[in-house]
C-alpha cells in the first residue's frame, strides 16, 4: 500500500518478500526495504534491537536466536545506512498531525489482542501470520511514517 500511493506500482508481494530474503521479517526490516525504494520515512522505535523477552513466546522461539544477532545487527548499521531511527515513544498527538497534514502514511504495529473480537473476526488476521495462534503481534511502539503524495 505505501509502494502504491507512492508511485511504485511495479512490485507485488512475493518480490518484496524476495528482496528481504528472510522468513522472519522484523519492522527493521521493513525500515531496510523503504530504503531500498529511496522513499524518506521517520521510525519511531522504544527498543533499539531486538526485544529478549519475545524469545520466550511461541511465535519467535525457533527463528529468535538467529534473529538476535541479525536484528540488532540492522540497527547497529541503520544510521549508516541512511536510515534515521528514534528511540523514542510518539503520542497519539503526533501521530494524528503526521497523518491530518496529507503528506505521511503511518505504519503502526499494535497487538492484536488489544483489538476488539468482533474487529478480528471481521479481519481475519490469522492470514497474516500463517494460523499460528500463538503470534501475538506488537503494542504500538514502533511506527514508520512515510512521506509521500497522496493519491
């Protein structure tokens, strides 16, 4: 969707997921392929890193200790790399002033379960983690706004 309203209209979803290279794709990662497309984002982040405490939880068991190392390893090399992340909370404020100003798109993370259950029904998440019930997504603490014109 940001490609799109981007402009980028030549990419679908399997060559993005060929571009990353991984099967456990962080938000970091998604920081790396924004990057790739030379479009300018802001990332707000509380945790610089991977979160040690994810390692406990079913989702990321098998893939966490590989991920550590890599993880960290992106955010080390991002400000080189010409990404900007802040470490740093955002509020509800400024995330509607990025949004209302019609020049930023935000991708924000949230735990699904913070979400109603009517809601999930409605959106049929368990597509967007391959059924695996024990995923239990993010809290809002990281968001990418991405500059761009809107259609």
């Amino acid at each position: 969707m940001v490609l799109k309203t981007s402009g980028i209209d030549n990419c679908n979803i399997q060559e993005l997921k060929d571009l990353c290279n991984i099967n456990s794709i962080w938000t970091v990662d998604l920081a790396y392929l924004l990057q790739k497309f030379s479009i300018k984002f802001s990332y707000f982040t509380v945790t610089l890193g991977a979160n040690p405490t994810y390692s406990a939880e079913k989702f990321y068991m098998d893939q966490f200790s590989n991920d550590l190392v890599r993880v960290d390893m992106l955010f080390q090399n991002a400000s080189s790399g010409g990404i900007d992340i802040q470490c740093r909370s955002i509020s509800e404020r400024e995330i509607s002033l990025f949004i209302l100003s019609g020049k930023y798109v935000a991708i924000a993370l949230v735990d699904q379960y913070k979400l109603s259950d009517s809601w999930l029904k409605d959106a049929c998440l368990s597509e967007f983690v391959g059924g695996d019930t024990a995923y239990t997504g993010e809290r809002l603490i990281y968001c990418l706004f991405v500059q761009c014109q809107l259609l």
